[in-house]
C-alpha cells in the first residue's frame, strides 16, 4: 500500500471509528435508489452479487497468492467488497423492517446457544 492509501485507509479508520449499525443503517438508505416495486427483490440480488464478488477476490488471491505489498492491496479490495455487502444487508433489513442492531444481537445470542449445546459445528438453521 503506498502512502497515499495508507494515509486515506487512517483517515476513514478515524472518522468512522465511532460509527454504530443503527447510524451506518439510517446513512445507508440514503443511497438506496432502486424502485421500491423492487424492495426486498433489489437488495436479496445485489448481496448475493456482492457475495459472490468477495469470494471470487478470495478466490484470485489463493489461485495467485501475493506478496506483502500486494496482498494488502487485495486485502483492501476485499475489504471494499464487505462494505458492499454490508449496504445490502442493511438495505434489504430496512426493507424488510428490521434494525442490523437487533440482528446482530440475535445472530449473536443464536450462535452462543449453539455453542453452549455444543453444536456450533455441523449444519441446519435448527441445531
């Protein structure tokens, strides 16, 4: 990473350091133009786009591998592709009426449970 980025990767760490869900969520919708006949449709594809895009980066860096200079440039290119993903979630949960507060808490306390039981490991929505 050069100087440049370095310097513009501090200054987002130090202006957005403080910033809750609640607040990414309410400034996100500001951008979230697509046709409200669309809602829920428009946001569920553009995640699974968005998705699809960080595991393809993923996929390029293990197929290519990189040296340390490179490899924080590809880190931050992925990085760049969660903070899209991260606009669709909060899109598609406004749209379906739910704060990335409230879900995060409850992925939080399911995964907990999970662990507790000892069933953190395996598959299914219900174990």
């Amino acid at each position: 990473m050069n100087k440049l980025e370095q310097d513009a990767s501090n200054w987002m760490k130090e202006r957005y350091k403080d910033m809750k869900l609640q607040e990414y969520q309410e400034k996100a919708a500001e951008f979230a133009i697509y046709p409200k006949t669309h809602a829920i449709t428009y946001p569920a594809l553009g995640l699974a786009g968005e998705a699809g895009e960080v595991a393809n980066k993923v996929k390029k860096f293990i197929r290519d591998g990189a040296d340390r200079e490179s490899f924080e440039v590809k880190k931050m290119e992925i990085a760049a592709e969660i903070g899209d993903v991260l606009w669709y979630c909060a899109a598609l949960a406004n749209d379906l009426g739910f704060e990335l507060s409230t879900l995060a808490a409850a992925n939080l306390n399911k995964l907990q449970g999970r662990k507790d039981r000892g069933k953190i490991s395996g598959d299914g929505d219900n174990r």
